[in-house]
C-alpha cells in the first residue's frame, strides 16, 4: 500500500517531502505525494530536496520515478539501508540542515555507523544555521545516537560552499525502541544559567569589524537577564561574503546541575544581508532569543517542529513558545504513516 499526501497541506512548503522520505525510510512504507510546494512562490523540488532524495537512493537502494528540480509529485520506495560514508554536493548554497531533516530519523534507528560529508549552504534564510543545529537541536537526539557534527568551512547564499562531516551510530534499532529508549519531555525551563553563542562572517568582512558588532549588539540587548553571555567570533575564507549569529540559552533545574541528558536549550539566529547593519543583526538575534526565554517555554519555536518526529516515535510532552504551521505540518506528516499520535493543547505538543 502506498501513503498518499497532499504537499498543499497548510503552508505548502518542502517540510512534508522531507518528514515523508524520513518515515518512509524508517518504517519501509512507499508513499507518494502531489502538489509539492504549492504555498511557495516557485513550486516543485528544489535540488536541496533532489539530493535528499538522491542521499537515501544512495543509502538504501530507494527507487523513484522520473523527477528532477521543479517536479511536482513524487512516489518513492524506499529501499534498506546500508551504513556507510555517504558525500553530498549541493552544488548551491541549498540548505544542508535542512537536507538532514530527511536523514535524521531512520540513520539513527538503524544499527552501524553513517558518516555524512555534505556540501552546500551552512547559513542561509529559512533553514537552521548550522551551529544552531550543533548547539540547540544535535544535544536532544544525542541521546538517541553518538553524534559528531564538525564544521569544516561555511557557506552563504548564492554560491554555498560550506562542508560539514557528521558521525551517526545510533544506540536504539526500530524494532526494540521500547526496550528503554527515553522520551522527550521538555516543559519546564528551570534556571537560566548563561547565553553562549558565535557570531560569524567572511572574511572579507573581518577589516569592518562585523562579527565584533554583532557580537556586541546582541550582548547589549542581553544584558538585563544578568547572566553570563559569551559570544564566540569567527571569521573564515568563502566562497560567498556574509554573516551572521546564533545564540542559545542554556537552563537547568538548579543553578549547578546541567542535566546532558535531557538538556533545555533555546535557540535564535539572525543572517546578515547587504545594507543590513551588523548591528541590527545582532539585536534581532537577541531579540528573538528574548522572546523565547519570556514565553518560559522550555522549547523554541523551531526546534519544536524538528522534535515532533522524534515524539511520534519515542513518545513524550513539549512545551513551546509557539505552534507554527512548520510543526502542525510535521504533525500531520508523521500522522499519515503512524496514525494520529500527537495532540497540542495550548503550546504544549504531546504523544498520545
């Protein structure tokens, strides 16, 4: 039996190709889906979402019919995967955290060890920066599988050319996920210990003092939440000029017991673009970051939506400071290959 999803769902974006190929992947359910990104100004695939595609083809033996960048419909059969090293070229700045969200789930839950060296876009609009992926989202599937993300080069909007290499061994198989994998329950912040974060950008940009300023910006913003703020600065060789800087809030349930295993982290980024002053990068970053922290959620808004498959499969409560239509999309995905699942009550996202 084929899974049919409609790509229209809600916002129409690219989230449902990718949360569809991961299940897939995982449960070895074909399924099918029409009228990808209809809610975007340019629909069909993008070569982002192609080399995803290509990606599990290359891991499993996955077989689709004919499709290319622009196609509008997709069926895919999944095929079994097989751990190995695995290199990617976007050949753009295509997202490559993005790219991973097809990945995550099923190379997790699957005995070996997977090495990912992806090429293409590391800091780039509508897609997690990759430290944000390092620092916020990696820390809370670590304790699914032993995960190692390096940052080799980064990579802007247009011409990418960022490299990052990830180890993935999962500690859980599919099959025996009820024999002691934790859930996920993140609904309290507790105590704000620090902010940390890293402020980036090309080097060409380094005579302007740009990662400074931004860094500077943001720690001004910060500054009435009296807690220790250390942004690290980092300037590198690209293909592409820009910048940009992520921060994450770091809590625990008392004020010197960090718990690694079930770690509270909230996350916000800001880019760079021409005529955009490094300062206003900054405070934007700083204030997203605010808003998250005063909502007193213990999970920001975009790391719900990169939660919610791992909720639907290992069970547990979230609460956020927001439900986007990111996260009710990846709801609705996850429910069309498991079932409903997964129930909001207020901004809180639970397994049923």
């Amino acid at each position: 039996m084929t899974i049919k999803i409609d790509g229209s769902y809600l916002e129409g974006g690219g989230q449902i190709i990718r949360t569809g190929l991961a299940f897939s992947t995982l449960l070895g359910k074909n399924f099918s889906v029409d009228k990808i990104r209809q809610g975007r100004k340019v629909p069909g695939l993008k070569p982002q979402h192609m080399h995803a595609i290509l990606a599990l083809k290359d891991l499993s033996g996955a077989k689709t019919d004919d499709i290319t960048v622009g196609s509008c419909s997709l069926e895919y059969n999944p095929g079994k995967l097989k751990p190995r090293t695995l290199s990617v070229d976007i050949g753009t700045a295509g997202s490559i955290t993005l790219l991973l969200q097809s990945l995550w789930l099923p190379l997790i839950l699957f005995p070996g060890t997977f090495r990912l060296k992806f090429k293409g876009g590391t800091d780039t609009k509508w897609s997690m920066p990759i430290d944000y992926l390092a620092q916020v989202f990696v820390p809370q599937i670590q304790r699914y599988a032993d995960i190692t993300v390096k940052l080799i080069r980064r990579g802007y909007y247009p011409r990418g050319g960022g490299e990052v290499d990830i180890r993935i061994k999962g500690k859980y198989s599919f099959d025996t996920i009820s024999e002691g994998a934790p859930q996920i329950n993140l609904t309290e912040q507790g105590i704000l210990l620090q902010i940390k974060g890293v402020s980036h950008a090309s080097l060409d940009l380094e005579k302007d003092q740009v990662a400074e300023r931004q860094a500077r910006a943001a720690k001004n913003a910060l500054l009435r939440l009296d807690v220790p703020v250390h942004i690290d600065l980092q300037y590198s060789e690209t293909l592409s000029t820009g910048s940009g800087i992520t921060l994450w809030a770091i809590f625990s349930k008392s004020e010197d017991d960090v718990d690694v295993h079930n770690p509270i982290r909230l996350g916000a980024d800001s880019l760079g673009e021409k005529g955009k002053k490094a300062e206003v990068v900054g405070e934007e970053a700083a204030r997203k970051l605010l808003e998250e922290i005063e909502s007193g959620a213990a999970v920001d808004r975009h790391l719900a939506d990169n939660l919610v498959p791992f909720l639907a499969v290992f069970g547990g409560e979230i609460k956020t400071s927001v439900v986007t239509d990111h996260t009710k999309t990846n709801i609705y995905a996850a429910e069309q290959f498991l079932g409903k699942r997964i129930e909001i009550v207020n901004t809180t996202i639970r397994r049923i």
